[in-house]
C-alpha cells in the first residue's frame, strides 16, 4: 500500500517523464541532418523516457492507497 504523498509522487513523476520524453524526441528529430549524435540519441532517450513513463502508469494502477489512519474495512461498508 502507497501514502497519498508517495502517489502524488510518482504522479508526477510519470507526467514529467512522458511529456519531456516526448518534448525530447521532437527537438531530436528537428536537427537530424545536421548533428547525427544529436539527431539520434535525443529521439531515442526521449523515446525511452516516455516508455517508462507508460510503464509507471501501469505500475501506479496496480498500487493501492492506504486507508486514512484509524479506519478500518467495516468504517468504509457502514458510514455513520
């Protein structure tokens, strides 16, 4: 089980790792004629970033959030 803040975490890690993979792959594929490390190594760390990104988003939907403290599974089924 996950605290909220550890979620919010890697929330936004996910969204900083697929947007600037995919800002990243973009700004390689611009300059490909001219710089061929640069136009090569840029698309594919970015294509990488973004690819683990994705990957966290699976991982962050199999993570379950901790209960807030001092609540238990019959709280939950029966609200007062």
């Amino acid at each position: 089980m996950a605290t909220p803040r550890t979620l919010a975490r890697l929330d936004a890690l996910i969204w900083t790792l697929i947007f600037g993979g995919l800002v990243s792959l973009v700004l390689g594929i611009a300059p490909h004629g001219e710089a061929v490390v640069a136009g090569w190594s840029l698309p594919v760390l970015g294509a990488i970033a973004a690819a683990a990104g994705v990957v966290l988003i699976v991982v962050r939907s199999r993570m379950r959030e901790e209960p807030p403290a001092g609540e238990t599974k019959k709280d939950k089924e029966n609200p007062a």
